[in-house]
C-alpha cells in the first residue's frame, strides 16, 4: 500500500508542477499583452494629417508612363502565355526483385488483381 501511496503523490505532484507551470506562462501572455498594447488616442485629441502637396506632372508624362505599364504587361502577358512543352519524365526501372516484393505486398493486402 505504502507504493501506491508513493506513486499517487509523485503523480499528484507531477500534474500540480505541469499545470502550474501553464498557469504561469498563462499569467505572463495576459501581462505582456497588457504592457506592449497600443493604447487608443480619443478621438478628438488626434491631429488630423496634412495632405501632401499632389507633384506637378504633365499629361505627356503620364502618357508616357501609361504607354510603359502597357508595354511591360503587354511583355509580361506573352511570356505567361506562350506554351512550353514538357519534357517526358524518365521511365522507372524497375528490378525483378522490386517488381515481385511489390506484387507479394499488394496481394497480401487484396489489391491484387489478375487479369
């Protein structure tokens, strides 16, 4: 009796030092989100962002940049589309000591069939 006693205690004591184990690294997940949160600005105390000044570009700049996008997706397109051919996978070849190891592990299992 005095060895079920033991082994009861060594696995109460097991279990205590897991679970307080995950209890404190629960702890400490709940700390940590609590410090390294952002805290929210009220609404009215945040400053409202300058609006940045738009740059001065002429219609024959942005034609210009139009005609490019339109040519490198233009480029872009075509080497996607363009079909290569796939090369033909090298044929297994298999040893007769592969080939009988197989068809005994397949008909010990039911999957053989004869044909």
């Amino acid at each position: 009796m005095n060895d079920l006693t033991l082994s009861l205690e060594i696995t109460a004591l097991g279990m205590g030092l897991v679970f307080g184990a995950i209890l404190l690294l629960w702890l400490m997940m709940v700390l940590l989100t609590l410090l390294t949160a952002e805290k929210e600005i009220p609404a009215d105390e945040v400053p409202a962002p300058a609006a940045p000044e738009p740059a001065a570009v002429s219609q024959a700049g942005y034609k210009a940049q139009a005609a490019a996008l339109a040519v490198a997706m233009a480029l872009s397109e075509q080497e996607l589309s363009s079909a290569h051919p796939l090369p033909e996978p090298p044929t297994a070849i298999v040893s007769a000591w592969q080939l009988g190891m197989r068809t005994r592990q397949s008909s010990e299992k039911g999957n053989f069939r004869r044909h």
